[in-house]
C-alpha cells in the first residue's frame, strides 16, 4: 500500500502546484505514475496526495517522494509566508491546511 497523508482537502490540493489534469496520461490520473515526474510508482515509492473528479470520474493523485516533499515544501513556505500568508498559521499551530501539507512533507521521507 502507498503511504497516504491524512486530512488533503480541496484547499491542500489547490495549493499544491498540480499539473493540468487535462495534459495528464491515463496512467498518471490512475495513480501508477508519479504526477509530477512521469516515474512509475511502486507500492514502496508511492505517496498519495489525494483524489478529486476529473471528467466525470475520480481521479487519483499521487507522487513519488521525491516529488511530493518538494512540492508539498514549497506550498507549505507559500502558504505561510506568500503574498497572502496564512493567519491560521501565524496564530496557532491549528490550521488544517498546514497541518496535511506537513504530513505530506513526512510521507515523503523514507
């Protein structure tokens, strides 16, 4: 089974920088290929970043962990120091938004 961080919501995957979905290969939106990079993912190197509907049908997203800690390190620097930094964020440790951009960033290390 891949590792799956727990609590990606809509606001997670927007702020991720998540390819066009249209530009997509079938392989990548069934989540047997890194969505980034184009690698094919193994039970071992599969990180799932989430699902949404795409076309009518549900997608799944994931990455290898190269790519997800990377991506997911530079959403959560923008999220929280970026032109509209995360009030949430500066207050408190309890924004959701941060929090699974964080465990993304944990699933990604071996």
């Amino acid at each position: 089974m891949s590792i799956t961080a727990d609590g990606v919501t809509a606001e997670v995957l927007a702020a991720l920088p998540i390819p066009d979905l249209d530009r997509l290969s079938e392989q990548q939106l069934d989540g047997h290929v890194c969505l980034w990079g184009g690698e094919t993912l193994t039970v071992q190197t599969a990180v799932t970043v989430g699902e949404c509907e795409h076309d009518g049908r549900r997608v799944f997203l994931r990455g290898c962990r190269t790519h997800v800690g990377r991506n997911a390190m530079g959403a959560l620097f923008d999220h929280c120091t970026g032109d509209k930094p995360c009030t949430t964020c500066k207050a408190s440790p309890e924004c959701v938004t941060g929090q699974a951009l964080n465990r993304l960033i944990q699933a990604s290390t071996p």
